[in-house]
C-alpha cells in the first residue's frame, strides 16, 4: 500500500522530527509512506498565504483525504477499516498554522478531525502518524491497540 502525507513547511521542532522518524520507521512493513514538504508560505496576509499553499496542494493533482478540525471524528477502529478500505493507496494532506485555504478544503474526498481539540500543525503531525501505525496494527491484529 502507498500512502502520501502532504504538508507546507518543514518539521521544526526536535523532538516532533524524531516521533516522525519513529513512526516512519514501525509502518514500513505495512506500506510505503512518502512525505512531501511543500515550501509554507510567510507574511501577515494570512488568506493570502493559505492561497499559495493551496494552489500547491492543487498543483499536485491527487485525490486526497484532508485532515482539518472540522473534518469527520473516528475513533481507531474506524480509521483501521477506513485505511483498509484504501488498499491500494491513499494521499493525506495535513495544514500548516492556520490550516488551509478554501479550495483546498473544497476538493477533498474526505475530511477527517483529529480530535475536537487543537494541536499545533507540527503535533497534528506526529498524531497522525501515530494513528495510521495504530490502524495497521489493527488491520493486522498485532498488540499495539488494546
């Protein structure tokens, strides 16, 4: 299985890159997960920046499953048989700090919500790779998910 993580702007913080790294690491027997870093946009124009990134995003031309807080809630278990569901590849596109533009959010196959609660991007980051480690397990009933 083929799975892409899109996102703008690199992982800053130390300590998010190494779970990146971890969580990269324990889903390679279960699919091939590549990760595109889009350049994040700077500025005080906040629409303007989603914009850009956005029009990124769309550049790409995939069909993708947005994760955004106002997006589907699922609990593990649904997110296993919804990967599973996805077998033979799945693109993800996660926001930066402020999400994404309108456009983007338009052209999503799916939304998904990571929790009700808010994370910062790069957190957002971290959890979702933990999640989708979590849905393997699952699917292939490993001890990981009591």
């Amino acid at each position: 299985m083929k799975i892409r993580v899109i996102w703008p702007g690199k992982t800053k913080e130390q300590f998010v890159t190494e779970g990146l790294k971890k969580y990269l690491k324990l889903l390679r027997p279960y699919a091939e997960i590549s990760l595109a870093e889009l350049k994040e946009e700077k500025g005080s124009d906040i629409r303007k920046m989603l914009n850009k990134e956005g029009e990124r995003i769309l550049k790409l031309q995939v069909p993708y499953t947005l994760l955004d807080e106002k997006g589907d809630q699922m609990t593990s278990g649904d997110f296993a048989e919804f990967i599973a569901e996805h077998i033979s590849g799945i693109n993800f596109v996660l926001g930066g700090a402020y999400g994404v533009s309108d456009a983007v959010k338009k052209t999503a196959q799916k939304t998904l919500s990571l929790s009700k609660m808010t994370f910062t991007h790069e957190m957002s980051r971290l959890f979702f790779l933990e999640q989708l480690y979590r849905a393997f397990t699952i699917i292939h009933k490993r001890g990981y998910h009591h």
